[in-house]
C-alpha cells in the first residue's frame, strides 16, 4: 500500500513539471515543439538523442559536478560545441549493466543512423559514418575529416580491453 502511494506521488509529480522519463535511461524530458527547447531546466547544457537506441539524456558543462562517467554522458573537455564550424562535440558513457551505462546499445547503431543534439534552442543532426577501436590507456586518438563538423562518442568494447570510437558528421542544422 505504501509503495503504491509512493508511486503515485511520483508520478503526480512528474505530471506536474510536465517531464517523462523515457526508455531505462531515467531521461526527464524538457518540451520540445518545432525544435525548440522550452527550458524548464536551467542547469543542463544540451541534449544528446540517439533515436535508433531510444536515448535522450540531458548533458552539462565540462567543469560541472554532473559532467561525470559515473553520473551521465560526459561531455569530453575539448570538445567544440555544434556551432562551431568544423568541431568535434566529443561524450564518453559507460556500457554494460548498471543505470549509467548509457552507451550499452551504441554497438547496435548502423551507418546513417542519426544522432541529435539539442544545444542552445537549436537541433543539430549527425549521421554516424564510421568506428573503430583504440586501446584502453587512457589516450584516444580520433580520427575524422577535419573539414566536416562531427561528433564523436566513446565507450568500452564488451569483453576487450579496448574502446569503440563512433564518429558523425553533421547533416542537418535546424535554427
């Protein structure tokens, strides 16, 4: 009985700020309508949404306490946000069986399917095009065409002592 009160205050809650939690990732959605962004959330810096994996989690500002492998997808330090022309917006995630391993399904992306991020009111669009492995030593080497504004997600490889880098290219800039 006491549970099933719980539930319901949370869920009455949820309602109330107009949030969703999406997928077994415990997104909480902001509103989005006509690519816009209607913060209701002042704290998160974008989004990152890979629709193919059913993904959508909010991302923070590198020197943020949230910006964290063990809290989030975290946005790597040198990283150049979707407006730049040319950048890379760099994330690392965990992968296996915990509630922050966000990146366990990104070996099932295939080449062409989008990834999205949300970044100050505007919806950028990237086409996966390519991975690889490097070792895991702590040093990653990305290779992408540096005439191409991309972004690039990392994450352990299953089983290895490596990691899987997946590099997109931009394809779409909704202003």
């Amino acid at each position: 009985m006491f549970k099933r009160l719980i539930i319901s205050i949370l869920i009455i809650i949820i309602n109330i700020l107009s949030l969703s939690i999406i997928s077994d990732n415990t997104f909480i959605e902001p509103n989005i309508e006509n690519n816009e962004i209607i913060e209701n959330k002042k704290d998160y810096l974008g989004i990152i949404e890979i629709p193919k994996l059913k993904l959508k989690r909010y991302f923070y500002k590198v020197d943020d306490e949230k910006n964290t492998v063990e809290k989030n997808i975290m946005l790597i330090e040198k990283s150049s946000m979707p407006n730049e022309k040319n950048g890379n917006i760099i994330f690392a995630a965990h992968r296996g069986r915990s509630k922050v391993a966000f990146f366990d399904k990104l070996h099932l992306i295939e080449y062409g399917d989008e990834i999205i991020i949300y970044y100050n009111n505007k919806k950028y669009t990237y086409q996966y095009n390519n991975r690889y492995d490097v070792p895991k030593n702590g040093h990653i080497k990305i290779i992408r065409d540096l005439n191409k504004t991309s972004i690039t997600l990392i994450t352990c490889k299953k089983g290895t002592s490596k990691q899987t880098v997946f590099i997109g290219y931009l394809t779409d800039n909704n202003s």
